[in-house]
C-alpha cells in the first residue's frame, strides 16, 4: 500500500533504539507566495533570512516565558525520549521530544546564551545554518504538538510550544508550509477551511434535514445565519460533509432539537478549526477567533456551543476569552464557550433526553481522547471533566463501552498522528507511522474485548483515522463521532423510532397519530 | 595569610556575587516575562491553592518523574535529597553556634553523601548505557556530573579518610561571611573541594542548573485552569486590541 514500511502492530509497544536520518527525508510542501502574503509573512526565504530568523527568536525570547523557560531548564534527562509517538513509529532520533527541541535549543544557545557564544562545542551550541533550517523544517512538522511530552517532563517543557516557536521563526522568513497557511487564508477569505461558500453550506445543510426526516420522520432543523438565535454552533467544517463528521452534525442537531433551544449556524464563522495555533501565530489565531466574537454579535446569539474538533477545544476553552474576549454580551449563566458534549451530557443528567442504547449493539466501542481535549482544554467545570464527559455520553448511549490501556488514555493518551497542521497527503508517512501506537492499543482491545469501533471527538482524529486505519488491517469506517452515537441512540418525540418502542406503530412503521 | 588562601577567599566572594546576581537577574527576567496564554497541562488544578499543591508534589516527589521513568526517578530522588541532606549539614561550618536543628542532621547528612553519590553514578550511567539518554547527552551534561561527582567524593574523603581541621575550616567560613578573612587549612582534598564547589556556584546561573529555580515558574505546571471564568490577558497582548472594543 505504500513505498515506505509501514510500522508492525507488536504485542505490546516497544521502545526502539534510537536512529539517525530515518525520517529526515519528509516534510511537508512549502506554501505559495500568495499565501504567504495573506497571512503577513514573506513570500519565500528572504536573502538575510539568518538575521531574521534570529531577530524574531528574540522577539519570542522576550513574549513567551514558556519558550524562554523550556530552552533554559531542560536537563537532559531522558524522561520524555520514549513518550512521543512519532519516535515509537520511525525511531528517528530527532523524534524524541529532547532532540527535537535541541534543534532549537543549539541554535539558542549559540545567540543567546554565555556558554553557548563561547564554548559551543562543549554545551552543543550551533550557528544557524541553511542545513539546520531544513532540518528544522522537516522535524516541526513531524510534531504534533500533542503535549504528551510535556506531561512526561519533570519540569512541564512542552515541546509543541517549541515547535509553534519554530514555524513562526519559519514563517518570519518566508518558509511557511503550504497545507496549514493555505487554509488560514481560506478561512479569512471564505469563513470556513474547505472554502465552503454560503449557497454550498445552506444546500448541505437543506439535504442533512432531508436525510434526518427520512430516518425519522421529524422534522429536525439546522438553521444557517439565524438572527436572534440563542445558541451559536461553531463545529470544524469537516462536519458539513464527510464521513463519520456529518453523522455528529446530524447528532447535534438532534439534541438541540430536543433541548427544544433555537441555534443557528454562521457562514461567516462556519469553522471551529484554528489553524493559526498550529503555526505558532498569535496574530492569526487571533484573528481567525474575532471571527467567531463578530458572528455572534451580528447573530445576537445569547450562547456559543463548539462541535467535535480537538484543537478548536483547546483554543475556544483555553484561548478564547483571552483572544477574543470578554464575552460580556453573552448570557453568564452558561460557560463561554460551551461543548456540545457538555450540553448533552447536561441533558443527559436532567433526564431530558430518551436514550435507546440498543440502536448501538452492531458496536463495541472504545474512545480515543484527542489529544488537545486531553491535555490542552477540560469540560465541565471539574478537574478531569474532559475525560468523564465524552465517556458518559458514549455509555448513554451504547451498551459495549471498554477503555484502551491505561498507558495509552486520558492524560497519557497518544495522538492519532494527524494532528498539529501535519494532516496533509504530502505529510502521510508520518502520519502512519505515528499511528502505530494508538493502533497497537486499539488491537489489544478489538483482541481482548472484541471492539469493533472507535470513537472520538475530534475531526482531525475522525479524518486521520479514516486514512490510517487501513494501513494496519483495520476498516476505515471503524472511526466513529461521538455524537453519531447519539445521533443512533437518540429517540425524537414523535419518531418513528419512539412508535416502535412503544409499540404504537402500525404496519408500515410509521407512527400512528403522526 | 598564604597566597593559596587569599586567592580562595577571592575565588569565593567572586563565585558567591556571581551566583546570587546572576540568580537574582534570571529569576527577575522569569518574573517579568508574560506567559500570553493559558498553557497549564491539563488536567490542572482550578485554584491557585491546587496549584501550590502540584508545585510542592512536583518539587517535593518529582511526580510527573515518578509516571514517567522509575530508573530516573529513583536516581533523581537519591541524589538531590542527599544532596539536600548534606548541603543542610553544611550549615555547621556557618553557623556560631550550631543551629540545634543543624545537629540533629549530622548523622543522616553524613550518609546521606554516599545516597547522592550512588543516585549521581546512576544517572551517569544511563548516560552511557542507555541510547536514548547517550544520544541527548552533551560533553557539558558529562562535565555536570563528573563537577558533583568530585564534590561528593572528595567530601566523602574528608569525612571518613583524612578528617581535614575542621576548626580552622570553620574559621576560614565564618571569616568570609564577617568580612574578616581568616588563612584555609592548606589540606590538597579540602582545596579540590572548595575549588569544585566554588566552579558549580559561578557555572549555576549560566547553566541547565536552572531548572530549579526555573521549574517554579513553568506555565504548563502554575498555572491554574480557570481561562473560561478568568480573562488572562498579557500587556503585548492587549496593545493589539487598542481601538477595537
Ligand atoms: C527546586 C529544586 C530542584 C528540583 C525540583 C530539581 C529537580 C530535578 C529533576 C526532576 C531532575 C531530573 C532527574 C534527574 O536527573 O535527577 C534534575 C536533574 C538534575 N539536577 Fe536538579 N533539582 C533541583 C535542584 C538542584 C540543584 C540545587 C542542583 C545543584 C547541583 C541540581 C542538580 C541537578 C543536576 C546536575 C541534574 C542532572 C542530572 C543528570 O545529569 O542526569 N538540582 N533535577
Ligand atoms: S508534542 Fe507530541 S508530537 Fe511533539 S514532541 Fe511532544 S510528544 Fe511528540
Ligand atoms: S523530560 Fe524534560 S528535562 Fe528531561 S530531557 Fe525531556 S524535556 Fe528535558
């Protein structure tokens, strides 16, 4: 299936020795001067790139005390060298968490520190070179920016807040990548990652009520562009079409058919995903969340509520308020912004929703926490909510549920391996390879539990997975959202799925007073 | 006073100026950089108390060591606590008299050498044995342990072979803290010593060895998990929205 190896599932995950140069060959394509300039950044590597590059780390030195601080403490000591997920699936050196912020730290060192501006060698100091920035290029982009690392670490030194460090410094001089600048400027430009326009998105979103009537016989609704709505969903744009994201979106719509609450989608904010984070740019994570601020002030929503994306987690529950905050207009007796599992769960608490969880018994399910969700964002309230929460809500509605290996969950879960803006075709060796250790986890679970399905809340997981899946013998459609679930389990008043549970149901299904 | 002698209390006042400037400058420059976002690892504790808590667990037991590396964890944990044990046995050689406490330390410090020469051994030879560790390993990370390691040695030496004059060494330190120096027993074991020490007190500030005043102010461990009900905000951060709410 692919001209590199793909790594082999083993009975438990071993640690390989390390090697050097297995993977250095991939990184991912350069973005077009067009796009360069939409975001700000030049168009192409510029002639004093060095002093640049420099210039822009000092500029970061003085902004961030966590890149300062990171580059400072680290001792070297081992610890987080077996915990990144990349270094499991390619045992290249430079993949482990230390070596890779070495890249950088070297290159620190020599400008910026006493003993690296006299005595390189000894403290492994390096001038700035073309070869380093291409080494730089290929290895920040074969970081996920997962935090795994940064849980592992006696100190906390997260390596994502190294590798965004590092792309910025890139972009400063003009080699962005393509896959991740192009999509900001495809949200500035359109409202959405896909390009999505307003006409396209209301025609889905007409044939989703259609597809919910058939099933159902409810009339579900998924508004666009509502004003005076109450709750504004903002949900990555992988939702409005692609499998198994549209069968959340449909989920959702259910709930808050339910909740019987009025909510609307915005064309103009019509993505959860916020790429800038990826590329380190606060500038542009900002922007692209002012949107979000914009379109529920235009709407006059009284609430916003985030759909399944992982990274838009982190950035809404963790950035939000700071980016684009305060969110004085909104109604303070909800949290700002919400999650759509804590609005089901929620209602799932008050007994407000009819749960069929036999609607559910072609699967045995376990649940794959998204990295960003894990250790970037909570829910809830409580500490751990984000663990608890998308848990309930999957029992609520299945009756097969088993957890993956304690190594390899909540907190200490590992990335699906497409995460950090490496979601990409040119990136998709990497991307296999860095599966391997979630894969080998979900194996000791289909062998020891019989699981059939994973599932998880996250669009860039949903997306990796359907890709990845394959790769190791299982079936693409394996991957499941969390609120598909729902959406399966779900019994509308007035469905006939409600009839046929009361056995009020005539001959041909349909429900008798409907 | 011998030349050997002037030269040691010169060396020291230097070493101690160096190392408590520079310390004081590194953790002003800590202080006053802004962390612009909330970064804790999740999941963190929502109250600044519970962040008092994680730091002491992770100062005090190396928690997250501990999920993360049991080797490295136990050799981590037999040096620094030996380290600190001696270090507070050190005391004596200051103090006039002798904090009560001070004594009650004696006996375990004096052990307490060879846990943090075993814990100091440990870590170096993962250096070696271990590829992951070797590969990371820089000459400085080698210079680190073999500078502590001759420390912990040619303390132990003086502690259990060739007994130094204590009397005049405590002369000699009490001099240098009432700014009246006082001549250093001439001892070649005491001299490697002091000279040791007085090395890792000036390569401290400029060095990895900030990662303990450092690890106090890591975002991604003090910070607390409140960014839905407090606004963080940092002043460069804030200049950007001039104009626009
Ligand atoms: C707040 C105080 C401190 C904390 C929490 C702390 C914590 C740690 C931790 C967790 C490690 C990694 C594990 C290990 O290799 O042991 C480490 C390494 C190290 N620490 Fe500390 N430390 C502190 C103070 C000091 C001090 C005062 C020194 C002064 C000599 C020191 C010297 C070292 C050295 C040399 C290493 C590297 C060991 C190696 O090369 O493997 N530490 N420290
Ligand atoms: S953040 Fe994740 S991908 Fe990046 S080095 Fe750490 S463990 Fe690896
Ligand atoms: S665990 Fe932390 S201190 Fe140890 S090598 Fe890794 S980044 Fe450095």
């Amino acid at each position: 299936m692919a001209d590199y190896e793909v790594p082999e599932l083993k009975e438990y995950l071993q640690v390989p020795e390390p090697r050097e140069h297995v993977t250095n060959h991939i990184a991912p394509f350069f973005a077009k001067p067009d796009h360069q300039a939409d975001l700000g950044f030049p168009g192409e590597l510029i002639d004093n790139w060095q002093e640049v590059a420099i210039n822009k780390m000092g500029d970061l030195l003085g902004k961030y005390r966590s890149f300062k601080l990171f580059l400072d403490i680290c001792v070297h000591c081992g610890a987080c060298t077996d915990k990144c997920h990349y270094y499991l699936g390619t045992t290249d050196a430079n993949n482990m968490p230390v070596a890779r912020q070495e890249l950088l730290r070297k290159v620190y060192r020599r400008y910026f520190t006493f003993a690296g501006k006299y005595f390189p060698k000894l403290v492994g100091a390096t001038d700035l070179t073309k070869e380093v920035l291409d080494d730089w290029y290929s290895y920040f982009h074969q970081c996920s920016q997962c935090r795994r690392c940064s849980v592992f670490c006696p100190y906390g030194i997260d390596t994502a807040e190294i590798s965004m460090a590092a792309r910025e410094i890139m972009d400063a001089v003009g080699v962005g990548q393509k896959y991740c600048n192009e999509i900001i400027a495809k949200v500035f430009k359109i409202g959405n990652n896909l390009g999505l326009p307003q006409p396209a998105l209301a025609d889905t979103l007409e044939g989703l009520e259609e597809d919910i009537e058939d099933d159902t016989g409810v009339k579900v609704r998924l508004p666009l562009d509502e004003k005076g709505a109450d709750i504004l969903l903002i949900t990555p744009s992988a939702d409005f079409f692609a499998e198994p994201h549209v069968d959340g979106l449909m989920g959702y719509a259910k709930v808050f058919h339910e909740a019987g609450v009025s909510w609307t989608l915005s064309s103009e904010a019509s993505e959860a995903a916020n790429f800038g984070m990826f590329i380190g740019s606060y500038e542009n994570m900002r922007k692209l969340s002012l949107r979000i601020r914009k379109a529920a002030l235009d709407l006059g929503v009284k609430r916003i509520v985030f759909g399944e994306c992982g990274h838009a987690w982190r950035v809404a529950y963790s950035f939000l308020n700071t980016l684009a905050g305060p969110f004085d207009f909104l109604d303070q007796n909800y949290p700002i912004p919400q999650h759509i599992c804590e609005f089901t769960y929620d209602l799932l608490k008050e007994n407000k929703l009819r749960m069929n969880k036999e609607a559910n018994d072609d699967m045995t399910i376990t649940f794959h926490d998204s990295c960003n969700v894990a250790r970037g964002a909570g829910m809830g309230g409580f500490e751990g909510g984000q663990f608890v929460i998308p848990r309930e809500v999957i029992k609520a509605s299945c009756n097969n549920y088993y957890d993956m290996n304690d190594d390899t969950i909540l907190d200490a879960t590992f990335c699906c391996g497409g995460g950090g803006g490496l979601l990409t075709d040119d990136l998709m060796e990497i991307r296999v390879k860095g599966a391997m250790p979630r894969m080998q986890a979900l194996k000791q679970v289909t062998e020891e539990y019989g699981v059939t399905n994973l599932a998880a809340i996250c669009a860039i997981c949903k997306s990796q997975f359907a890709k990845t899946l394959p790769y190791f013998g299982f079936r693409m459609d394996q991957i499941v959202s969390v609120h598909q679930l729902v959406s399966n389990a779900i019994v509308l008043k007035g469905s006939e799925q409600e009839a046929e549970l009361d056995g009020t149901a005539g001959e041909d299904g349909e429900a008798e007073n409907a | 006073m011998s030349l050997v002698s002037t030269l040691y209390v010169g060396l020291f006042y230097f070493a101690t100026v160096f190392l408590v400037v520079g310390l004081a400058l590194r953790i002003k420059n800590y202080a006053q950089t802004p962390a612009p976002l909330k970064i804790p690892t999740m999941p963190a504790p929502r109250t600044e108390t519970g962040v008092v808590f994680r730091m002491f667990r992770e100062v005090a037991f190396f928690e997250s060591l501990f999920r993360s590396n049991k080797w490295i964890w136990l050799f981590g944990i037999m040096f620094h606590f030996g380290m600190l044990l001696v270090l507070l046995r050190h005391l004596r050689y200051f103090t006039e008299p002798v904090w009560f406490w001070v004594n009650w330390v004696q006996p375990f410090g004096k052990y307490a050498a060879f846990a943090m020469l075993a814990g100091l051994l440990g870590l170096w030879a993962r250096r070696f044995l271990v590829a992951r560790v070797r590969y990371i390993s820089t000459p400085s990370d080698h210079l680190m342990l073999a500078l502590i390691v001759g420390i912990a040695m040619s303390g132990i030496g003086m502690s259990f072979l060739t007994h130094t004059d204590i009397i005049s060494l405590k002369a000699f330190a009490l001099g240098l803290l009432h700014f009246s120096p006082q001549p250093l027993p001439g001892d070649p074991l005491l001299l490697t010593h002091l000279g040791l020490v007085a090395t890792l007190m000036i390569v401290f500030p400029i060095s990895k060895l900030l990662h303990a005043p450092g690890v106090f102010f890591s975002p991604t461990r003090n910070q607390t998990d409140s960014s839905r009900e407090q606004r963080h905000i940092a002043d460069w951060a804030k200049a950007l929205e001039t104009g626009e709410r």
